[in-house]
C-alpha cells in the first residue's frame, strides 16, 4: 500500500532572487514547481513556503540594497514584490495545470485560538482540493512585535499546522558537518540528528544581505518542527530535484527499521552474526512515480543497545551492502561491525551534551568533488543526495498543545515550585499556592513561560540540559555534582507555557497562597486557578526533567 505524505519546502531569499542583481533564479524555481507538481502527482500534499518578497519588490524599484533600519521603506518594497513574487509562482505552476494558493500569516493571525484553527482549516480544504499553498509572511503589516522572525520559524509553524511528515530547509549547504571540509579532509557529513540536544553546533554563519535568516535559525526550527513529529532536512537548494531522492531514502530506512523491529524482538545477547539473512518483509513509499521497497533483514537475537544520537559519513563511498545497511538499521550496536553510512556516535567523534570538551560543528557548503559512485547507487537505489535530516520527536505534540508552545508568543514568567510542576504533569491545574515568583508584565488571558525553580537552590544547573544520560540517573546512578547557586531562581529551566487567568500584578499578590485566599487578598476570585490544565503545555522533556529536580 502506498504511503501518502505531507510535504512542506521552505525557500529563503537567497535560493529565489540573486543577491546581487536581484533577478529571481528562474531554474532553481523551475525546478522547486516540477518537484512539487511531481509529488503532487504522486499522491502526496506540498506546501511552499516562500520568502523574496522584499527582493523582488527591490529588483522592481532598481533599489541595490535592502534597507536598514526603515520599516515603512521595507514594508512597501514587501507589497510591490510579494504581487509580483506571487505572479511569478502562479505563472511556473500554470505551465504544468497546478492550481496554487497565497497565504500571508503573522503571528497576530495564529496568536488567537480561534483564528489559528482557522488558518489550518483553509490548508487542509487546500490541500484537500489538489491546490499547493504557497505561503509567506506578511511583511507588508508585520512589525517586530507580530513578526516570525524569520521564515524558517515561519515555515516550522506551517508544518506543525498541517501535520507534515517532512519539513525541507532549502538552503546554500548541502548539509552540516564535523568540521570545515574546506580544511579538514577528514570532515564528516552529519547525515541523521537523533537528538538536537546532543548537538553542540557552531552557529555564526548568518543568512544573505537579502534575507533574515542563517543556520542557527534553522536549528530553532528543526528543534520546533522535530517536536511536532516532523522529520526535518538541511539540504542544498540549487538542486530542489533532491527532494524526492531524500524521501525515498529516508522512507525506505523507516520501513527497514519498522519491518525488522516487528519480526525480530530483541533477547538476551548472543555472538554478533557475520551474515544476516534476509527475510520477505518490506513497505513501499511512492516517489516521482517510483515505487521503493524496503526489505528487511531476519536477525539473530541480540541485546537491544543505545541509538546513536548523531549518525555521520565520509562519502558515499563507504555506503554499505544492501544486507549489511538493514541488519545496520535493525541493531545499531552492529555499526562498529559492519560497513555502513550511520556510524556510531563514538565514532564520529561528535560533541553530546555531556562531553568535557564540546567540538563544534561547522556549516559550510559541501565539496563538489564528493559525488556517489554509480555502482553503490545502482546496487543500492538508496545513496541520497548529501543533506542532513533530523528524526521527530517519539511523542508529537500537535493541536493545542502545539499552539500553546508556538502559536502565541509568552509575555512573562511565572517561576513555579517542583511539586507544582509534577501536580500540573498529572493533569492538575497550576495553584497559586505552588507559585514562587513573577517576572515581565502581563494581562489575563496572556501566554506566560512556566519555570521550575528546585528549592533551596537545587544542584541543578540551568545550562545542563536534559539528555539520554537522565536514563542513568532514573536507574539509581549517581546525580552529577553541578555548582549549587545562590540564587534558587537561577537555577529555573523553562518547561512549558500556560494562559493565565490573571493579571502579572494580581499573581504576585496571590502567589504563595491557597484558593481560598484569593477573595480575601483581591476583592474577587475569577478561578481558583492562575491556569487551567488545558490552558498549559510542556515542551518534549518534560517528563525526564521532573525526574531529577
């Protein structure tokens, strides 16, 4: 049976228009149309999402730069270009009968509940209809207070919003890296990012003159989207025809990995095999009109180990056997083992967040020099296009959840105590009583950040985040000895978000007190909860961080 996706591609400015002449790239666009109509045609839903509306607009008025410091000056040159920008796109996908659609978002559109179930009742008729939605930031009204930010985040949002499989950053790298191939031959592509927490990245490189993004935007947004269970890719734009390719590859290893987990439950250790075998399970995913079976691999039993967090590769040419790359799949203590593009993470000598000395990875464009030899990409039909992709979240948060977290934008603080925030985990509403302080100023029915503060000044220590070490700690390990401050609310780590019911000044009378206290100290009790359960949400580690606090 075939799999139907949902597909979103975002392309930033510098992929559309040339940064010097402004002119837009009108093969790279031809060609984002014929992936996006193929795909189409494939059974999947596309959604672009399209920055270049202030570089067209500048092309238009013979302007050189983008302006500096000139709201009104951008806003307009948004209004000239997106017309024109949204014209070029209409006239591409005409050529090939594809109906396509504007949608202009801030984040005043979404900040409303009402409004943002709106917005994704429109994709999903849109989507429904055949039409491609091609969506962008209304910069023509957007100020700093209602802006994204940045189309990545943008583009994350959408994802989330439509509940995309796939998220494409295109962008002017074919992936990230190790270190700088440019002066380090060993340099190691990083292929597949299981834990972004795990990922200690070296983030300075800024995006073009035209645009406002750069890498450590599209972390954010990989961390955002990956939360939402959307698998997200870092891929070179100048080759939009990739896209179809990192699919293919990437459902195939699902369906690898999901056939040998559901034929081959692990038992206690035995010797490592040298040759697996074969078994008749596989899945298939439609692309471009191909359609790709992924066989998996009948395995001894073996002891189930820890996955790598961060999966990396040379070349392609240490792409392994079709047998070895599934057994590779199945049992990941096997990648010392056996040839393979996902080597372990001790190998690819990649910084986790718990390491004494962090290396930091470097953004950079790949070599061109480094092609797949065509003898691996015809045995395997598996060898992708350089790019890196970052796997979703195990538990996906969607819907209010999701909007909660993303959809509006916090206002202030509220520092809550350990036994609150393991109340509000077991499905309770957050109390005055439990609430230790307040920061920033806010109005009822405003979104607030919920902060965890251990008490007495926990030897927890804010800049250590969560990672797969917790799992040690819940096992009856040791906790690491951390610097204890003096300051118990500098010790906080941001959890969640909530909508309050009341005011910054009314929380800072009541906080501390029981319920009942409440009329007595303001005159009036709206709730006897500050926040309802279903107005608050937690980020992905939540869980193991009430663990260890």
């Amino acid at each position: 049976m075939k799999k139907h996706l949902t597909i979103v591609i975002k392309l930033g400015t510098s992929s559309i228009v040339d940064e010097q002449t402004h002119e837009p790239k009108l093969s790279i666009l031809s060609t984002i149309v014929e992936t996006a109509v193929a795909l189409h045609k494939d059974g999947h839903k596309v959604v672009l999402v399209s920055s270049g509306a202030i570089g067209v607009g500048l092309r238009r008025m013979n302007i050189e730069k983008r302006p500096k410091n000139n709201v009104p000056l951008n806003q307009a040159l948004a209004a000239i270009g997106q017309c024109r920008l949204m014209t070029l796109w209409d006239n591409l996908f005409t050529h090939l009968r594809q109906p396509v659609a504007q949608v202009l978002l801030t984040r005043n559109d979404i900040a409303d509940r009402t409004q943002y179930l709106n917005a994704q009742n429109t994709f999903f008729e849109l989507l429904g209809m055949g039409v491609i939605p091609v969506v962008n930031e209304n910069d023509t009204i957007a100020v700093t207070e209602i802006k994204f930010g940045d189309n990545d985040t943008l583009s994350a949002i959408t994802a989330g919003m439509v509940q995309a499989d796939y998220l494409f950053l295109m962008t002017d790298v074919d992936c990230l890296y190790d270190k700088n191939p440019r002066t380090n031959p060993d340099a190691q592509a990083i292929e597949v990012v299981e834990d972004i927490a795990a990922l200690e990245a070296d983030v300075s490189s800024a995006g073009s003159s035209l645009g406002t993004g750069g890498m450590s935007t599209k972390i954010v947004a990989a961390r955002l989207a990956t939360s939402a269970g959307v698998t997200t890719v870092i891929t070179r734009s100048s080759q939009p025809g990739n896209i179809a390719s990192i699919v293919q590859y990437a459902e195939a290893e699902k369906a690898a990995a999901a056939s040998a987990a559901a034929s081959n439950p692990y038992t206690p250790a035995v010797s490592t095999p040298t040759a697996p075998v074969a078994s008749n399970s596989a899945a298939e995913t439609s692309i471009n009109g191909a359609t790709t079976s992924s066989t998996s691999s009948q395995q001894p039993s073996v002891p189930k180990p820890q996955r790598p967090l961060i999966a990396a590769r040379n070349s392609y040419s240490e792409l392994a056997s079709p047998s070895a790359l599934a057994y590779n799949l199945a049992t990941p203590s096997a990648f010392a083992s056996f040839p393979s593009p996902l080597p372990s993470l001790a190998s690819s000598n990649i910084s986790t967040s718990d390491s004494p000395s962090p290396s930091h990875l470097v953004y950079t464009p790949a070599s061109s020099s480094v092609s797949p030899p065509a003898s691996s990409v015809a045995t395997l039909q598996l060898a992708p296009p350089l790019h890196t992709r970052f796997l979703p979240a195990p538990h996906a948060i969607r819907d209010r959840q999701f909007w909660l977290l993303h959809g509006i934008a916090p206002h202030g603080t509220i520092h809550i105590d350990p036994g609150a925030y393991k109340a509000l985990l077991d499905k309770a509403g957050l109390l005055p009583v439990g609430i230790i302080n307040v920061e920033g100023t806010f109005a009822q029915q405003e979104a607030v950040r919920l902060v965890v503060v251990p008490k007495g000044g926990s030897p927890i220590d804010p800049e250590t985040p969560i990672t797969p070490d917790a799992d040690a700690i819940l096992a009856g390990g040791p906790v690491p000895q951390m610097k204890r401050l003096s300051n118990p609310l500098e010790a906080g780590k941001e959890v969640g978000r909530a909508v309050v019911n009341y005011s910054s000044t009314e929380i800072a009378r009541i906080k501390g007190l029981q319920s009942t206290d409440i009329s007595g100290v303001l005159g009036y009790a709206d709730s006897e909860y500050v926040a309802l359960r279903e107005n608050i949400a937690f980020f992905g580690n939540a869980g193991a961080l009430a663990s260890v606090i």
